[in-house]
C-alpha cells in the first residue's frame, strides 16, 4: 500500500462523518418530531436503501472493469445512465402501487416512486471513481444529498411549521438535484457517449450476482427494523432505528478503509490482493474494537437529550448490536476480495443470504419475548456467523489457515507500518 491509500481513507472517512453528521441532523429533526415520526422516516429510507442495493450492481461492474480490466469507455457510462434510469422507472411504478395497498406506515412511498429514476445515478456512475480510487469526487457525492435536504430543511422552516412530509420531500429532491447535476457534469466533459448496451450486456450476470448480494446484505441489517414494525408498532421502531443507525456508525470506518483500497483488492495479483485485504479487514477490527464502547459512551450522554428522553430506551438495544457490528465490519473488505478480484461476488451473497435468514428467524421468535432488545441480539449473533464463515472461505482462497485471518497479532502492526511506508500498485 501506499501514502495514496492512507490519504484516500481520509478523505473518504471525512466525507462519510460530514455525511452522516448532516443525516444525524436530520433524523434528529425527525426524531424529535415524535417516535412514530422517526420510525416512519427509518422505514422510508430503509426502503429506499433497499432500492439502492438492488440497483448498484452496474456501479461495481463500472468500478471492476476500470480496477481490474483497466477500461473505461464513454459508451460503457452511457449504458450504465441508461440503464439506471429504466430500472428506476420500473422500480417506481412498483414503489408507488406499494404506497397505495401497503401498510400505512409506507404510504409516503410515492414520493420515492416520483425520485426513482434519477436516484439510481449518482451512486452507480461514482463506479467510475471507485475503480480508479478517486475518492474526493466520491465524497462529494456523498456530501452533497444530505447538505441540500438540510439546507432545503432550513429553508421551509422558516416559512412554516416543520412536518415530516416536508422532510421527506427535501430528502428526495435533494438526491434528485445530485443526480442530474452530476449527469450534465459528465455530458459536459464528454465522458458520456451514445450507450454501448453490448459492453453492458456481457456484464449482466455479475449485475444480477452483486445486485442480490448487496440487497441480501442490507435487507439483513434492516429486517429486525421490519419485524419490530411489524410486531410492535411504529414507536418501538422509531426508537429501535436510533440504536440500528448509531450501530453501523462503526462501518464508516472500515468502509472507508475497504474503498480507498478497492482498486488495490483489484488487482490480477491474488497474493498482493489477499494481502492488502488481510490488512484492511485488521486494521478495521482495531479501529472499531477502539471506536465501539467509546460510541456508546457518546450515545449514552447525547441521545437522551438530543433525541428525547423516549430514545433512552434504544440503549439497551444499542449495546448488544455492537459487538455484532464490530465483528461485521470486517466483512466488507472480505467481500470486495471475492467481488473486485476474483470476480465471485456469489461467495459473499450466498454467506450474507445465510445470515439474512438466521437472523429473521432470530428476530421472529426474539421480538415478542424481549422487545427491540431481541431484535438486536439476532443480528448481532447473525453477524458474527457470518463474519466466520466469510473468512473461512477467504482464508481457503488465500491459501492460509484460518488462523491468520482471525488471530491479527502483528499483523495489526505490520498493517500500519505498511500504510504508512510502502508505495506503488494500482491507483497510486
């Protein structure tokens, strides 16, 4: 690795706090709006991250034929454009027939529909960054949704009274403007081109093979979010969202160390990539094993009076999914080994599809007993299975005992001597 890299997980770590302090704001809005409020508004973007998941297979196929294969063509984005906006269409339709014969709790859901085509562009056209390891236009776009809805947010309050459709509104125009702003951007420099729908159909299956593999992975972090709903009612999971989302706090770390180094996991080179995989998925355990209690300790002082005194309830919740989270946030660098170099993002999908199912029965049967406390305890034994079973099969690809991926030892400082020392490889 090289300081390219120690510089690339700092940008992106930066861009993912200013991001995630700028959502902080606005669920805090919706929080403190009322619990039912806030869980009307956990759901919502659940949803709508489920959409994400389902349609983000085409910005990895991008970033691996840039990392791996060394191609980028105009004609290869306009397909991808192309395509996000035709599935976005489809997705809509679907989303707004589900606003008008779902639950009430998702009948804001049309205004999702309304968004849907444009709000596939900017995370799978940053695909394109991703492969090449520029991480400051990635931050951007990352930045960028949650700065306007706040902005936009502050804009309405000062003309009335705030309400959550008003913030929902706000959420979606604002990941709307991001995405044409970004589509007139790329036609202006020419990086877009009439659509090659060949280059695009050859990758179609590795599409379809990340697409499940990431929806399967996200729906196993929100589905106790599903069942508290479900069981217990909107004001449970209002609060019970508060721990989830404080929870995956912990995966802005090492998700930020997995992408500055993704084009790097790339590479042909099975040994070099095994290796900065093993290092990444080390020095992302130390750092969460570091940032977990001093995260509840946080949550602890801050939420009750930021939030409400209502939210103090999601502490107990938040204390069993961290051990589980921790554990999981090695899981990332794993999986961008099987996905960007191997090119078998099957491994992953079918571990994370495991532990989707465990971890829904878990909260089956756990939630009516202890509440959204169970909920947590299911996806944090859920977590740690699959962790174990993901690095089983790395561990096999490598070439090396099980051992060495889970006893990190020196490897941890091996790891930071290397961040800070080595240079060349891809994306320097």
């Amino acid at each position: 690795m090289s300081r390219a890299v120690a510089r690339g997980t700092a940008i992106n770590l930066v861009a993912r706090l200013a991001a995630v302090g700028l959502v902080l704001a606005l669920t805090t809005v919706a929080a403190r709006l009322g619990t039912e409020q806030q869980g009307v508004f956990a759901l919502f973007t659940s949803v709508e991250g489920l959409l994400l998941a389902l349609m983000s297979g085409f910005g990895i196929a991008l970033a691996r034929r840039v990392s791996h294969h060394g191609q980028s063509s105009p004609a290869l984005l306009g397909a991808v454009v192309l395509a996000c906006v035709a599935a976005g269409a489809v997705a809509g339709l679907g989303l707004w027939l589900f606003s008008r014969v779902g639950p009430p709790a998702y009948a804001s859901l049309w205004m999702l529909a309304l968004a849907a085509p444009l709000l596939l562009l900017a995370p799978n056209v940053a695909g394109l960054w991703l492969g090449q390891g520029r991480m400051a236009p990635m931050a951007l776009v990352s930045v960028a949704p949650p700065a306007i809805a706040l902005a936009a947010l502050g804009a309405v309050a000062l003309a009335q009274a705030l309400a959550l459709p008003a913030l929902l509104a706000c959420w979606v125009a604002a990941k709307v403007t991001v995405g044409l702003v970004l589509l007139g951007l790329l036609a202006r420099r020419g990086r877009l081109a009439s659509p090659d729908l060949g280059a695009l159909r050859a990758e179609l299956p590795f599409v379809a093979t990340i697409a499940l593999s990431n929806l399967v992975s996200l729906a196993n972090y929100r589905v106790g979010l599903f069942v508290v709903e479900r069981t217990l009612g909107l004001s449970a999971t209002g609060v019970y969202s508060i721990a989830v989302m404080v929870a995956e706090l912990l995966w802005f770390v090492s998700g930020s160390l997995t992408q500055a180094v993704y084009g790097r996991i790339g590479t042909p080179d099975r040994e070099r990539a095994a290796q900065t995989t093993l290092r990444a998925l080390h020095l992302s355990w130390l750092a969460l094993l570091v940032a977990a209690p001093l995260l509840w300790a946080a949550a602890a002082l801050i939420l009750p009076r930021a939030l409400g005194p209502a939210y103090a309830d999601s502490l107990l919740p938040l204390a069993l999914l961290l051990p589980g989270v921790l554990a999981f946030g090695g899981a990332s660098a794993m999986s961008a080994f099987f996905t960007n170099h191997a090119g078998q993002p099957q491994v992953p999908a079918r571990i994370a599809a495991g532990s989707l199912a465990l971890n829904a029965a878990l909260a089956v049967l756990l939630v009516p007993q202890w509440g959204a406390a169970g909920a947590a305890l299911a996806a944090s034994v859920a977590y740690g299975i699959s962790v174990l079973l993901l690095a089983r099969r790395f561990a096999a690809a490598a070439g090396w005992p099980l051992a060495t991926v889970l006893r990190p030892g020196r490897h941890w400082a091996d790891g930071l001597r290397a961040l800070a020392s080595r240079t060349g490889g891809p994306g320097r």
